[in-house]
C-alpha cells in the first residue's frame, strides 16, 4: 500500500466523487441510484461508510448499514430511516478502474467486517449482480437464492450472507446444497478488486 492512499470515513465534501464513480460503474447496467438515495444509505449509518482516497481525490467507496438478514435495500427508494438489525448490509463497493488489481476492494471489505464484528454483528450480507457472485463466493458469502429481490437489482441479481460470529451458524446462511445455476460466473475473476461491487460490479 503507497502512502498516497488512505481509508477513511464518507464526508460531505466526498458526495461529487461518491456520485461520480456510482455513475460509472453502474449508469450502463441501468442500476445506478442516484445521489438522494445513496446518501440515504450514509444517515442510516455513517460509521460504516468508507472512502479511498488517492492522490488527493476519491479512488474508491464503500457503503454499508444494519439490515435485517434476508432482506435489502430497493435501490429505487431512499433510506425512511436507521433500521435495527444484526446483520450488515453491504450494500455497495466500488473501486475507480485505475485502482483495480491492487486487492483494495479486499482491503476495505476485510475493515468493514472487523468493525462489524466488533460491534457485535453476527451476519453480513450483500446483493450480488451481473453474474458476480463468483467474487463473493470464495470469500464466505453463500447464495440464497430464494430470496426474492426488489426489481431494481435486475433478473441476474443473489442474494448472499455470511456469518460473522460464532452465535450465527453457517446453516443459517448457507444456499440451498443442488443450486449450481446460482452460482454459475459470468466472470473468470475471482479478485473483488478487479471491479466487481455488491451490486454490479464491485471495484
């Protein structure tokens, strides 16, 4: 890691960059949500909220709350308010292109999950898109895929969990045993940092 990147939490001044690595990574896929709703996603919980900061500019984002398991944010509403829950929500990842490759998404993953379980939270989980749940996959994250999905994830989209605390069983997350289309890459790619986000391509 160089001395020109550092982690840090989302501030106000960061939304013009949050905005503009959201757009590109998912304006083309039709799955981009816009400013409103993704600072929604922050006042529900700011101090999950993570920034990458690269040479005096934003190099990455990370945007996670407490949502209950089994469930997920639409990405065509806003955030009504904080939710109560023992499960994290990571709900979106994204590394600028120039960054990728450099195992930065892992980084800021790995953080987010010590800080939740820190916490006390005993599950995290997260919506996979576009065939990525093979970059989610080898790092603990299990298919469920009879969850259903608001529509604004789009028809390729999984839900995923895994546990983070001894309380929360690998059962109680785990996908169904004969769900091989579920888990089917669109991608080769199993690095979180080459791009590939929660929802579409987390980077």
């Amino acid at each position: 890691m160089t001395t020109d990147l550092r982690i840090r939490l989302l501030q106000e001044d960061d939304w013009d960059g949050v905005v503009a690595l959201e757009e590109r990574a998912y304006a083309a896929s039709g799955l981009s949500e816009g400013r409103e709703a993704l600072r929604s996603r922050h006042r529900a919980s700011p101090d999950t909220c993570f920034v990458l900061e690269h040479a005096g500019g934003l190099g990455g984002y990370l945007l996670a709350l407490p949502y209950p398991l089994f469930q997920c944010p639409d990405l065509s509403r806003a955030e009504a308010g904080g939710v109560r829950a023992t499960n994290m929500h990571l709900h979106d990842l994204v590394v600028a292109e120039e960054l990728r490759g450099r195992r930065l998404a892992h980084r800021m993953l790995r953080g987010l999950e010590e800080t939740a379980r820190a916490r006390g939270y005993r599950t995290m989980s997260l919506v996979a898109v576009r065939g990525s749940q093979v970059v989610w996959a080898p790092l603990g994250y299990r298919a469920r895929p009879e969850i259903g999905l608001p529509g604004s994830y789009g028809p390729e989209a999984l839900y995923m969990a895994k546990p983070l605390s001894p309380a929360a069983s690998p059962a109680a997350v785990a996908a169904p045993a004969a769900s091989p289309a579920a888990v089917q890459a669109s991608t080769p790619s199993t690095d979180p940092s080459l791009g590939f986000p929660p929802r579409a391509e987390v980077g």
